[in-house]
C-alpha cells in the first residue's frame, strides 16, 4: 500500500510532491513501477479524497527486465518490440525499447490487454537502409504473451541459450582429375532456416570440420554448393542418420553432424522421343534468335518412393514438412532433345519429361507445409514417369517419350489451372 495523499504543503511547489516530474513521471509513477514485481501481486495506492491531479497523469506505462545472460555472440545490439496480438491471429507492431546498463526496459502510453513480447538482438548499428533479399541478420531471443492491466506492470524476459551446430564433412571418391586443385578448406556449409531469413554460412576447416552458431530455434536443410559428380550421400545427427537433410534445432542445446560427400554420383543422359500429335510451338518474338526457342524440353527425376513426409516423424518439435529434392536436367549440346542431369546420387527415380514445367530447386524456400492437392500432383505426376535405377559412377542412357499431354490431362483431372506451374516449388 502506497500513501500518496499528502497535499505538497511543505514542499510550496505547484502540484503536491507525488506529482512533481522525475525523468518526465511524476514521482508516484516511480514509486509505484519500484514495487510492481513479480512477487508483489497488488499495489494500492491511497489518495486524497479531493485528488484532482491523478486523473490527469498518463499512467499507460510498463518496464521490466532481461533476466540471464547477454552474451557478445548473440550480437551487440539487443532491443525489446510489443507486438498487439490481433484477434485473428496478426500482429502489429506498437512500440520498441532498447535496454539500459542494468538490463531494463520501458515502454510509455499502452493501453491495457494482450500483448506479445519479443528480445531481439543484432550485429552492428542499425542499418538506415537495406539492400537484398534478406534483411540484417537477428536472433529472436526470447517471446512471450502478456497481459497488462489497469496500465501498469513488472514483467522479466529470460532468453533463450541458441543453439550451436558443430560436425564434420568427409569427401570420399573425389576425382582423380581433382587431387592437386581440389581444397576442403575452400569449400562452404549453409545451414538454410525454413522462414524466410538470412542463412548462415561456414568454410570448412582443411580437416573438414565446422562450427555455425549462434542460430534461431527451427527447421533447417543441410546445403553444400558442390561440383559434380560430388553429391551428399548422407548425413548423421547427433549419430543418427536423417533424411532429406533436414533437421530441427531447439534451444539450450548444441548439434553434431557427420555429413559424406562422394564423388561417385551417376549421370543420365536423355534423348526425348517427340510426340508426334503436338504441332510444333513457334518460339516468341524475343527468342526468334535464340538457341533457347520452344520447344522448351526438361527432364525431372522424381525420387521413388516420392519422400513426403514430416520433419517430425524423424525428430520432435517440429512440423514442417519434408521437400522432395527433384533432379532438373539440361540441355546437352545445342539440340533441345537432348537432356543431361550430372551428379545424380545412386537410388531409385521416375523419370518424366514435360515441355516448361517451370520447375525451381530454391532450397526451403516455400510455406510451411504442403496442401493435400499438391501431395496428388506430385505423386500423379511422378506415376507417369519412367522408372530407373542409377548406379555409383555410371552413366545411364534413357530414350524418353513427351508426356506433356498426359501430364497436362493429370493435372486436369486434379483441377489445377491450366495457368499453374505443375513443378512450381
């Protein structure tokens, strides 16, 4: 209980002493926040009975603290947002507050109910602007909800430990051609997050290890910008092997991977076999000059059996879901018909040729999760395929008949548009 009746008699200033301003609030206000803490769970504050001032003040005010360790790695400038939580789910931004030496925090003029509270950090100062397709890199610290009343409150954030992935990459079956100019140390890592975010990158030391950290909480793919015939033949988390190269990372715990690098992939080379009722496309204006001109002919592998399947099923506190890593081929020499795909890891595959199936093999790079419809076409599609076996090190020779008709009908069937990019990914 706070006494704050007193009428400023003593003090001969203008208002009554709780009320005289102090770091632009009035000193009540001060006193008030001082013991608004987590073990406190009421404050009364008694007043004057003819009080006209306390009516006046803007008490729409609340602080609190980090609680724990900031530590240099997460980054040198750590900042707290309050976001409105609307009722359909969306957030909105409303105000953003830096920290003091002691780790504090405040935030002026908010209204009562619930919010949601972010610690964020980032590295260096704050860009004016930005250019590129992601932007500065943050770490999301910490998140919570909370729910202030009657406009004022003591709240404690503790962050989150961010994990860190360490491992090693061994290279086997590298190219005889390659022994004197290839360099592990030359090689790179990226770890790519399932939201749409900076990915984070490390060279490999000449042993072929590496350390990526600190990262956010999240689902991430395991990605090496490799030259054929070099593929990843597996890779081991935490000594168990996973699939698709996909993982997920928790706080307060550090990874190990144990990724194979091999060099003895297959290739597949296809001749496509044109079906003989489509007429042939004229090629645009643009492309009248161009080796590039329609018909446009693409060769896809599709794994068999097509991996559609949740993160989770492998690893908890996850639930995105596992992307198919299609093969793409191209062209071979300067007559369309004549399709190549390199570094083709061994296994099995549905071989499928469609003119301009518009596919993309950006890694991570789409929603969360795939819709039922799409499960359908992927699976129909892959059907019509050709079924082939790759083996380590050779080179396979396909004649493959167009199937564009019978993917488009497919594709009919299912009631995708005749606009939509079958493969569009």
């Amino acid at each position: 209980m706070i006494a704050a009746a007193g009428s400023g008699t003593r003090l001969r200033a203008a208002t009554p002493k709780q009320y005289v301003p102090l770091a632009g609030r009035p000193l009540l206000w001060h006193a008030v926040r001082a013991v608004c803490v987590p073990q406190v769970k009421g404050v009364f504050v008694v007043l004057a009975a003819n009080d006209e001032h306390f009516a006046r003040q803007d008490w729409g005010a609340f602080g609190g603290k980090v609680n724990g360790d900031l530590p240099a790695t997460i980054g040198d400038r750590i900042w707290v947002s309050l976001l409105d939580v609307r009722a359909s789910g969306a957030l909105n931004y409303v105000a953003r507050a830096t920290l003091d030496a002691e780790h504090r925090f405040s935030f002026d003029k908010v209204p009562g109910g619930q919010f949601l509270l972010q610690l964020d950090s980032a590295y260096g100062p704050e860009p004016m602007m930005w250019s590129g397709p992601y932007g500065p890199v943050t770490h999301l610290l910490a998140s919570q909800t909370i729910d202030i009343q009657d406009g004022l409150t003591e709240v404690t954030i503790t962050p989150m430990q961010l994990p860190i992935v360490k491992g090693t990459v061994h290279f086997s079956h590298v190219p005889e051609a390659w022994k004197n100019t290839f360099d592990v140390g030359h090689q790179t890592i990226t770890l790519v997050p399932r939201e749409y975010r900076a990915p984070f990158s490390a060279k490999l030391a000449a042993d072929g290890s590496f350390s990526i950290g600190p990262e956010d909480i999240g689902d991430y793919e395991v990605n090496l910008d490799l030259r054929s015939p070099l593929y990843v033949q597996s890779v081991r988390l935490d000594g168990r092997e996973i699939k698709g190269r996909y993982f997920h990372l928790s706080a307060e715990t550090s990874r190990e991977l144990e990724i194979e690098v091999s060099g003895d992939s297959g290739q597949v080379n296809a001749h496509i076999v044109s079906d003989g009722s489509l007429p042939m496309a004229e090629p645009s204006v643009y492309e009248t000059c161009s080796k590039s001109a329609w018909p446009q002919y693409d060769v896809v592998l599709f794994p068999d059996p097509l991996l559609v399947r949740s993160i989770a099923a492998q690893q908890t506190n996850s639930a995105s879901a596992l992307q198919p890593r299609l093969l793409r081929s191209s062209t071979n020499g300067d007559d369309p018909r004549i399709q190549q795909i390199q570094a083709v890891p061994p296994g099995h595959y549905r071989a499928l040729e469609v003119q301009a199936p518009s596919l993309m093999g950006s890694p991570f790079g789409r929603r969360d999760d795939y819709t039922d419809f799409e499960r359908k076409l992927w699976n129909a599609l892959a059907a019509l395929g050709e079924p082939v076996t790759v083996k380590a090190g050779d080179t396979l020779e396909l004649a493959l008949p167009d199937k564009t008709v019978d993917a488009d009908r497919v594709a009919a069937k299912l009631g995708a548009p005749l606009e939509r990019d079958l493969l569009d990914w």
